[in-house]
C-alpha cells in the first residue's frame, strides 16, 4: 500500500519532531523494566521542565488531551461544588460538561467565540467556588487567554487550566503564575502523536483529592503510587510505554532547543502566517492582542462559505498534501483554522502553505 | 543511550509482531484524513473478526485495557444498579472496585485465587441483575473462567466480560456465545504494545447505554459518532493514530495467520511451558482443567519464596533480557507468571526460558 506523508497543518495533530519518530523504533519494555522506569521518570523531570513547576504530581495520564481534562475535574469535583468555567469556545464548552457530568453546579462565564475571556468576569462570577476553571490557548477559535490575570484573584479556589495548545507553544510558567492543575496534549505544540495527556497537580489541588472519584482509570491518587514510586512502584494499569518513548524524545527535542526559542520560533512563524494571510486579503478571526502563533483561524473568503470551504481543504490536502482545519461551532464552514505547531513550525511550512493557499484561491 | 530488548514473558506487554514495529514507521495522518480513517475503519472490522461478532459498536478506546473496562461499566452502570461480579483474581477485584464507584450495588461471587469461578454461583446470585461481570483469562492467576457456561443463563442481565489476555490466545467467540460487552488490551495476545483497549458492544447493551454517563471521555455513544461515522465523522477527541496503525498491523498479522492457527500456536506453546517446568520439578498455580496456555502461573519453589524469587527475576533479566512477572496479591513473592503471549508465543521462547530458569534455578 503507498502511504501518504502530509505537513500537518490543522489544529493538531502536528508533525512530531524526527526524534520522537526515531524513538518508536525503540525495542518495546516492560511497565515495570528498570529502564522504562528510567525513561519515564525523566519524562516527567522534563513535563515539570516545560510547565514550569516544581509540582511533584507531574505525569503522562495514559489518554488524548480529553483525558487530562477528565483526569484534572474528576479529582477534585464532586456533587455540588461550585465550578466557575470561561467560555469562548468549543474546549469551554467541553469543560462545562465534563463538570456537569461530576455533578457540579456549573458556573458560566460566556464571551463570544473569537474574542478572549474577561479575567474580572471569572474571579467575581461566584463568591466562593471550589474550581475556576478555564482555557488558555482556545484551539477552536485561536484565542489565548489571560490566565496570568486570573491567577492572582483565585482566592481560595483552584485553578485549572487547559493548556493542551499552548504548552510549548507560548509562555507557560504554572507556579510562577499560581496555577493548581494544568492538563495538556502531547500533538500540538510538543511535537509528539497524538496518545498522551501530560497533567500536573500543586499541592493545594491535591489536598483536595476526593478519596475515590467516580473514575478509577483516572484516579491520579492511585496513579502517583505507580509514577512517584517512592517505596517501590505499585501497579495501577499497563503504561503505555512506545507513546512515552515518544514523548521522551519530543520534549528531549524542545528542551535541547530551549523553551524560550521554542516560543520565538512559534511567534515568528505565526506572524508570518498572520500576515501572508492578510497579505493575500483575508480577515483574521481573532483579535491582535489575543491572538495565538501556534493555530491562526481565519475567516473563509466571501463566496466560499459553505461547501466551497470544504473544496479548499481537499485540494490543499489532495494536490500538496496539506493538512488545514475547518472551523467548528458558529465558525463551521465560515473559519479555517492553520497550525503551525511544534516541528510543523518552520518557516518552510509558512512558506509552503501561503504559496498553495494562494495558488488555490487564485490570489 | 545503549538500548536493551527484551524477551517479554511477563503478564504483559508480549513483544509486538514484526508488522507492528513497521506501522509504527508510518507518517503521521491526521485523525480525520481519509487515509487514516479508512485504517480505522479496517482496525474495527479486523477487531469485529477477532472478537467473532458482528457488533456494529467495535473499537478501540483510547486508553490501556482498564480503560476499556471502566468504559463497559460507566455506560450501562449507575447508581443503585445490582452487578453480580466473578472474583478469582486481582481483575475481577478491579469490577468490583470501578462498578462500586459508579454507585453500583456489587454482588460478589467468590472463589479462590488459582481456582476457576463457578458459573451456577454467578447465574444465581441475585434474582435479577442488571450485569453480570466476569474476567475471561485472569491475568493474576492464569485461570480460565467459564464464559460459555454463564451465557446461556444470563437472562435480562448483561453479561460484561473482561478478555483482556484472552482474545487472540484462546477461542473467544462473542456472538456465538452471547456476550453483550467485552473488552481487551492490545498488549497481551494482539501482540501490539499497551495503549488502546478494544472494546465491543452488542444491540441489547447499547439499548441500555446511559444518557449522559459520569465519564465524558468513556462515553461510547459520543465515540460512535466519530467510529462509525454514519452520515459524517463528529469529532469527540483526537484519536491516537500512531497506536491505531501498530493495532491494525497487529490484527492483520493475527488474521493473516489465522485465528485458529493462532489459538493452536499459543496452546502448544503453554503446553510445552508447562510440560516443561514440570520436567524441573516446579508447581503449577492452575488446575489442568482451566490452565491458560498463554500465561502461566508457578509455585516459587521451597527455599526460595520472598526476596529470593525477586533475585530470579533479576538474573533473568540481567544475564538473558528474559522478563517474567511476579505473583501478585495472596501470591506475591510465592509464584511467577511466565506469559507466552502474540508474538512471544514461539517455541524458541519456550526453549529460551526454560532453559535460562533451568540454569538460574540449578535444576
């Protein structure tokens, strides 16, 4: 069978780093082999690395990023605590049904999709919620928000973050920011396959552990026994041991770059996908000052809305082997949405994908 | 880094098949490219002939084997629900311990570690059981549970069953036998190394899912909508793409060789372990009767028991790259689980732990 190579341009996932490639080919190990413990220890040196946290609960939860998600509400949420969640957009959305689920009363805080959450709005929607909960990097909309502002007024709530599309991409810092759980991907800005949902937990958040959450699979009390292993390494369930290879290697491949470059490469690809796309006359979605590098939605020119949108992507996908994403919510068939994450955020890429866009809608 | 492999004869991961090293090499397809959804597509119906049924619902969870297993319970279980649960061993312990969770009322059914369930016990444990949840080949013990004996008379109940280490190695037939959930790990007799969990569910259970269960990334009827993609994929989370391609190439190894081929291989492969451990004078756990082929348990042999059969598994692993497992729960430090497993079950293994056990042991 011929087997396609794509330049993964949708919001994820991206192209993982030829490390992370070269470290699948790695003999398979034992969950409990001294040197997978090695490799898996080191992982999550380098998590803590890339959070930037001190946070000893920091680990590869063995799901995709909705995992994390899951694993971060269901630890400390339980029938009628107060959550207040941001919404503006689809991951939003997802946060307040995942809590709902747990039981929570559930506290909106709606802006529209495309603009950014309104910090004050979230620390004064409840008095005294047990979670604050919200996005940092919207992949649905390309917004960022500013949990930097929230941070400080959280009060006696957690914190929780989804960084599933910022790690790695735009400046992280959990502890100098205040943040409690924080929950990520591995195929975004990490460089890696999708598989994996790297997850950090403060001391405060674990206080607060309920004692048997509805989820066993997620139960990051019991998982610590495996991954912390102070004592000895107490099974919990199979690791998924070629994924953590592969993440290994993938953030191996950032820290040797250093998260700083990491970053100014992901803003300068990013502008100059932002401005090729203006250049070309399309319209942003996402406002200057909110707007991410790592995934830029943009709106479909007039007289493509719609089914013609669609006839875009597959000829990128079909004639140059261009992966880019369609809009979803309010945005579907009105929005594509580019990457330019992890490996895939080189300037060849940008090049590559303004000249094809280009060719495609004839500008 | 020096790289180790390993001959995997523990209790799980087994060595990937050859074709499943090869998938890993893929390049990476997004998780709503045509290419990789056809190999989806082909990874269900190839888990649909592995799992000898027609359910429409099969697939892979994007987790390990115990995710799988929370999945079956979290969408046909809630609060108040009676589950009549087999227990012989850490698995079945593990129902009790997720059904609990969900608010279940459990009804355990007991017999010894070591020694198989008996099927009328569990028909007739409670008068009308919304489950009835067994472990097919329990990994803890090297048991064989009688499936087919509780099929017929399940009733209205469902019958959940765990074949995590059974599917692929001894016959499984899931419609034949009535069997209304199953999952399974890709890490044991798949020959696929640990991450995904797959999972079938047949009419009567899906009629009976949940609306909204307490897990949103478990929740199966969300997932159909993205697996089996009538009129259109709606994305739920991103799909683990690499593992999904090792999956695929694990089951066209299997299916290629034939299932009962397969079954053969790893029945003249346990029977030959077996023999052969006989032959140096050591005990076996499980009666003749109910002995899996594909994981064995062994009584530590007198003198040996507590810290020295750790220094066994040690010399096997330093001086031979052989890993076995350990016994765990009342058989921690008193016995060892020697799987032969996917592609480990080969009679040159076989050969291979013998005769490194053999020598370690000085027998």
């Amino acid at each position: 069978m011929l087997l396609s190579d794509r330049v993964l341009m949708g919001p994820g996932p991206s192209n993982p780093y030829p490390e992370v490639a070269a470290a699948f080919t790695r003999p398979l190990l034992g969950h409990l082999d001294p040197e997978f413990l090695a490799v898996l220890d080191e992982t999550c040196d380098r998590l803590r690395s890339v959070f930037r946290t001190d946070n000893a609960l920091t680990l590869p939860v063995s799901g995709t990023g909705s995992a994390g998600m899951e694993a971060a509400f269901v630890n400390v949420v339980g029938p009628g605590d107060v959550v207040v969640v941001g919404v503006n957009g689809l991951f939003g959305e997802r946060m307040c049904e995942v809590a709902g689920r747990l039981g929570a009363e559930v506290v909106r805080v709606d802006a529209p999709w495309g603009e950014p959450l309104d910090p004050e709005a979230l620390v004064s929607a409840h008095a005294s919620p047990a979670v604050i909960a919200l996005v940092h990097a919207e992949t649905s909309t390309g917004v960022r928000n500013d949990v930097e502002a929230v941070a400080p007024h959280k009060g006696d709530a957690l914190l929780l973050v989804d960084m599933v599309t910022s790690l790695g991409g735009i400046p992280v810092d959990v502890d100098g920011w205040g943040v409690d759980i924080a929950y990520s991907g591995t195929q975004k800005c990490l460089g890696v396959p999708p598989g994996l949902s790297p997850v950090t937990v403060g001391a405060r958040a674990r206080g607060r552990f309920r004692e048997r959450p509805t989820s066993w699979y997620l139960d990051l009390g019991l998982i610590a026994r495996y991954v912390e292993g102070a004592g000895g390494r107490t099974y919990h369930h199979t690791a998924p041991v070629p994924m953590v290879f592969a993440l290994h290697a993938g953030l191996g491949a950032l820290l040797q770059e250093g998260l700083d470059a990491a970053w100014a490469r992901h803003a300068a690809c990013g502008q100059a996908l932002q401005s090729g796309l203006q250049n070309m006359g399309l319209q942003l979605v996402a406002p200057a000052s909110h707007r991410l590098p790592q995934l830029t939605t943009v709106w479909v020119p007039d007289g493509l809305a719609g089914e013609g949108e669609a006839g875009v992507r597959t000829a990128l996908l079909r004639r140059f082997g261009i992966e880019i994403g369609a809009g979803v919510g309010p945005m579907a068939g009105r929005a594509w949405r580019i990457g330019c994450m992890g490996h895939t955020a080189r300037p060849r890429n940008v090049e590559l994908v303004l000249g094809a866009l280009g060719e495609v809608l004839g500008r």
